[in-house]
C-alpha cells in the first residue's frame, strides 16, 4: 500500500450527497488561525508500520505584485516504504491572504519511476484555470486547490455551523473538478503525543463499499482553540484497517497550543 498525500486525498474524492443542510463554501473569518513561518509535521502510519512523513508550511511571498500566502505540502515515504516505493509528493498553492482562494498551484509527483509535474493558474475574474498539461477549463466561483483547502478549513467560523451540517467547497485536483462534502461532527477530547486536547471533529462523505464500510470512516479533528490545528486523521479502510495520520510536530503557530 503506498501512503502519499494524493492517497489521502483521492480516498475523499467518492463524495456523496448527504441528507443534513448542505453549507456552499462556508464563510470564512479574518485569519488569526495561522502565519508565515508555520511549519507542521505528521506521521502516517497503519497498524505498526510507518508508511511515512508529511510536512506542512506556509510562507509570505508576492504573487503578479500582490502580497499571498505559499503553502507547500510533501508526502514521503519512509524506511522500508521508501525503499519499496520510492516515494516523493509536492504539492503548492499561492492563494490570497483576504478570501483564501488560489491563484497558482503546482502538483509534482515522483512515486517509483512514475513523475508527473503540472502547473495550474486560475483567473478569478473569468472563473476559469489554465493547466499547462491540459488548457484552459472553465470552473465554479471560489473553486480551491489541495493545500488552499486545508487552510480555507481552519478559518472557518464553526460557531456558525451545528452538528450534523455539511460544509461543500469545489477543489480542483488532477485538472478535475471535485465536490467536497465534510459533516461537522461536533467535538471531542483527542489524545496526542503531546498531550490530551479538545478537538473540532470533521467526518468526509465517502461513499460506502470497496474502500468504507460506513460513511463516517474518514475523520478529521482540527484543535478548538485559535489555531484550528490539524491533529489526526484516522481512515478505517477495509482489508487494512485503521491508518492514521498523527501530529508529531509544530513550530510558529499563530497562537499558543495548550495540551492538557
């Protein structure tokens, strides 16, 4: 089984309609969740083996003469994975600091002897993206990339939001475009390397069969505190079972972190 970031997306990508009260793009608040100079780090592991590392971090940078956030995400694998697999995954989005929404992304993959390397460029104005694999496409209002979605998440207003709604943003991913469905759960105490801490739990819509036995088998808890930090992420996947996605690092967070 290779573990890579794409992996851990694409088991989202099944996205079914869900039956509570569907939130198109839910507003974001002002950014206080994170900052230039964050750096985040997870483990991947399923049962006792570590399959790999994926480091998160976000960076101030200028995009056509305006001030954006760059977040770059890698996936690798690690020890015998690694030697197995060979795998490297890099993804990038430049999106802006106000709305959150991308206006370049770049997804480069090496996993064996395969690579594949795109560069996406979105025009707000037109609603449309150019690929440089594929053209030009057109694309819905406010549509986000992998990495901008895992930031549009943390700044989230879910004192807005009630348990048991489903949030729904666009994302264009592998010049497709995918809808996201991802039930608010409420929340729950999660226990961590570093400490016992009061979490926002996030369940995906997958679709039941091959891969899930049951529509809530994928789960995000997001720390409630001020910087709605990623903590773990468990898939209960048949034949496998649970992989787990942990929290063994942060640095420069917009807030301090308090485990209990």
């Amino acid at each position: 089984m290779k573990v890579r970031i794409s992996l851990l997306f694409l088991l989202l990508l099944r996205i079914l309609p869900a039956d509570s009260q569907d939130i198109l793009n839910p507003p974001i608040k002002p950014n206080t969740a994170f900052i230039a100079g964050e750096k985040i780090t997870y483990q991947i592991r399923y049962g006792f083996i570590v399959g790999g590392v994926t480091t998160l971090s976000i960076t101030d940078t200028m995009y056509h003469n305006k001030p954006v956030f760059h977040a770059y995400a890698i996936g690798e694998t690690t020890g015998m994975a690694d030697k197995i697999y060979g795998v490297k995954d890099i993804y990038e989005s430049w999106f802006d600091k106000g709305t959150n929404l991308p206006y370049k992304q770049i997804r480069n993959i090496k996993e064996g002897h395969y690579k594949h390397y795109n560069e996406v460029i979105y025009n707000r104005r037109e609603n449309t993206v150019h690929s440089k694999l594929t053209g030009v496409h057109r694309v819905p209002e406010k549509i986000l990339d992998l990495a901008s979605t895992f930031y549009y998440l943390r700044r989230i207003d879910f004192s807005k939001i009630n348990e048991g709604d489903v949030l729904f943003v666009n994302i264009y991913f592998a010049d497709e475009i995918f809808p996201f469905r991802l039930r608010y759960s409420g929340k729950e105490n999660v226990k961590t390397k570093f400490g016992t801490i009061n979490c926002i739990k996030i369940s995906p819509v997958v679709e039941v069969g091959r891969m899930f036995k049951n529509d809530d088998d994928l789960t995000i808890w997001f720390t409630d505190d001020g910087n709605r930090l990623p903590v773990m992420v468990r898939m209960d996947i048949r034949i496998v079972g649970a992989v787990f996605l942990k929290l063994i690092g942060y640095e420069n967070t917009a807030n301090p972190v308090v485990f209990q």
